[in-house]
C-alpha cells in the first residue's frame, strides 16, 4: 500500500495517519511461518485469533532513504517485532505512538496488521465497521466493485440467516443481514449467541467470514492463469532452451521446478480443506444440523488467516507469471534461463512435485480444475 503516492494527491487533513512520516511510507504484508507451527493442518488445529504469533501474515513499514526515489533503499519496521513501538517512536516522533488520542496511529497500524492482505475492500469494510472515516481515494477500489462484493457476500449469508432465524419476517432478515456490515448492531451479536457464541466475538467472526467469502471471490478470478501456470510447469515449455549446454545446473533446476510445484500442490491442498470444510458445515446447517456450522464458526478465524495467505500467495504468483511472461507469448524458457538458479546450492527434492496430478480445491473452486 504505497501511501506515499497517494498522500501526494491529498490535503493534509484528508491524510490517513496524523504523524507524517507515517504517510511517506510504504504499508506491506509478508508470510512469517514460524517452526513450531508446521505446516497447513498443524495451523487449521490451532486458533489463529489466540495469539499474535499465531497469524502467518504480518505487516511491515518501509521507509525509503529518498521518497522521490524509493526504490533505491530504505528501511523498514515490522509490527510485531518486539522493539517496534520504541522504532516508530524513533523514527517518525511521539506522536506516532501516541495512544490517548482517539483512533491514534497504533490503532490504525493495529487495524491494519488484523487482516492478512492488503486488499482495498477488506481495509475498507474493517475501518467502516469500526466508524473509522477515511478517505475514499485511500482504498482505490471502483463503486461497481465494492458494490458486487458487498451484494455476493449478502448472498451468500443470507440462506444462513434464514435458517438461523427459522424463517423469519424479512424486516427482521434484513436487520440481520445489515449486521455483517455494523458488527456493533444487537442482532449481530444474537446470532452469534444462537450458535452458542460470546456476543464479544461476533465483530472477529463477521470480519473473518466477510474475508472468508472476499477470498472465494478473488480464487475465482486468479483461477484461469493459476492453472495456465500448473499446466506450464508441468510442460517441457517451462525448461530452458539451453539447458543441454549447462550439465552441472540441469538437475539443480529440475529441482527447482519440482520443488515450485509442491509449493503449489500444498497451498492448492490448504484452499481445498479450509472452502471444503465450509461448505460441508454450510451445507450441513441448511439440512438442519447446525453442529459443524458452528465448529467451522468458533475456528473461523484460523481459516481466514491461512485462506488469506494462500490466496494472496497464489496472487503473487500470477503477477510474478504475467511480469515474466509478457515478452515471451509462447511460454517457452530462452536460452540463459540456466542461470538464474546455477549458483543456488542444491535443494533436496520434496515429496510431491510436478510429475505427479496437482490437487485441486474441490467443488468450491471448480475453476482451477
């Protein structure tokens, strides 16, 4: 989120954070996967929402030397990090850790570090919820697609609601359902209760299914090129033109590849258990037994963070695939395509790779078969 060039554009009294500097920065999240937390099932076992340390995405500030020139260096502060509020204090004065003040920068920061993607509807829902106003030029998201989300979430709420409500007036459904949207509204927090849910949990669990249902959304528009990308690794087209002249690389690369491939196969495997699992219990409640909604509902929260990883490392990818791609229409690897991975040291080969059938998520992203 380049603050910096949309601070530009603004008055200072529309600027999103009061300590400058903080508005001459640039907002990123990156994956932090610690060792004790293993892999996607070890993460799905646990309660992301428990812990700070337990969210696989955190959020970092770069501060460039030059902000004219800010991709020739700079420095950057993560959130989490222990020392962070003394860094900021240090960095851009008192006022950016200043706390008494209503809806002060850590709020915000804090805010921010909640989600796991910097996706301008997410941002921009989060900060409504908590009537946090904020300049619209900040989000650069069209009307038309806000609109679309906003109207595929309801949609997919709704069939919920009623069933929660055993069919009631549509004045009431609609009170219901305008509380996706205002987690503070009473309804919301009584349809947490009617699944045996604190009323103080209702906000993280609408933010998290509202998250949930965003993720679906974006899946299905990245789907097209992600399986575009699965069937190049698994072609001849991905190995470079050359690789017959570079013996001592070939198996380094075949590696390589192999090892990109199980990458894909285990977030691809993640997507597939977290949507499975939340339309067997969506499914399951609408038949009239309520017990897995309400299990998927209390864990919602560590399905949100890792969909969200996923989603946005597959996203990574596209983009990095149509950078890459965009002067070789034909898809095939040109000659010195060796050298990008020769002076890597060798990797052992993982488990699964592209040899073998890439698992797809399942009905629910039908797209990527």
């Amino acid at each position: 989120m380049n603050l910096l060039s949309i601070t530009r554009t603004l008055p200072d009294t529309a600027h999103l954070f009061r300590t400058r500097g903080l508005n001459r920065a640039i907002l990123f999240k990156f994956p932090n996967f610690d060792e004790s937390q293993g892999d996607g099932q070890d993460f799905l076992n646990g309660d992301a929402g428990s812990a700070p340390g337990k969210r696989p995405v955190e959020t970092g500030i770069y501060i460039p030397y030059d902000e004219h020139q800010w991709e020739a260096g700079g420095f950057a502060i993560y959130l989490r990090s222990r020392n962070s509020t003394v860094l900021l204090e240090e960095h851009f004065g008192s006022e950016a850790v200043e706390r008494t003040i209503v809806h002060n920068d850590l709020s915000l920061l804090s805010l921010i570090d909640d989600i796991p993607s910097l996706d301008a509807f997410l941002l921009k829902t989060c900060f409504e919820a908590r009537k946090i106003r904020v300049d619209g030029r900040y989000w650069q998201i069209a009307a038309e697609e806000e609109a679309q989300l906003r109207r595929l979430i309801s949609r997919r709420v709704e069939p919920i609601v009623r069933k929660a409500l055993c069919g009631g007036h549509d004045a009431t459904i609609d009170r219901f359902l305008n509380a996706i949207w205002a987690p503070d509204l009473e309804e919301a927090g009584q349809f947490v209760a009617a699944f045996g849910i604190d009323h103080s949990e209702a906000d993280a669990i609408f933010s998290a299914w509202k998250g949930i249902t965003f993720y679906e959304y974006q899946l299905r528009r990245i789907a097209p090129r992600v399986r575009t990308i699965i069937a190049w690794l698994k072609s001849r087209d991905c190995l470079p033109a050359d690789l017959k002249t570079h013996r001592p690389y070939d198996e380094q690369l075949l590696m390589h590849i192999e090892r990109c491939g199980a990458m894909l196969n285990t977030t691809l495997l993640d997507i597939r258990q977290i949507l499975g699992e939340y339309e067997r219990s969506f499914n399951a409640l609408l038949h009239g037994h309520p017990a897995p909604f309400r299990e998927f509902l209390r864990a919602i929260r560590s399905r949100y963070w890792l969909l969200g990883y996923c989603v946005s490392a597959l996203t990574s990818v596209v983009h990095l695939d149509n950078r890459c791609m965009k002067n070789t229409p034909s898809g095939c690897v040109p000659r010195g395509g060796v050298r990008a991975v020769g002076k890597r040291p060798a990797e052992a080969p993982p488990k699964a790779g592209v040899g073998g059938p890439l698992i797809h998520s399942g009905a629910v992203i039908e797209d990527l078969r």
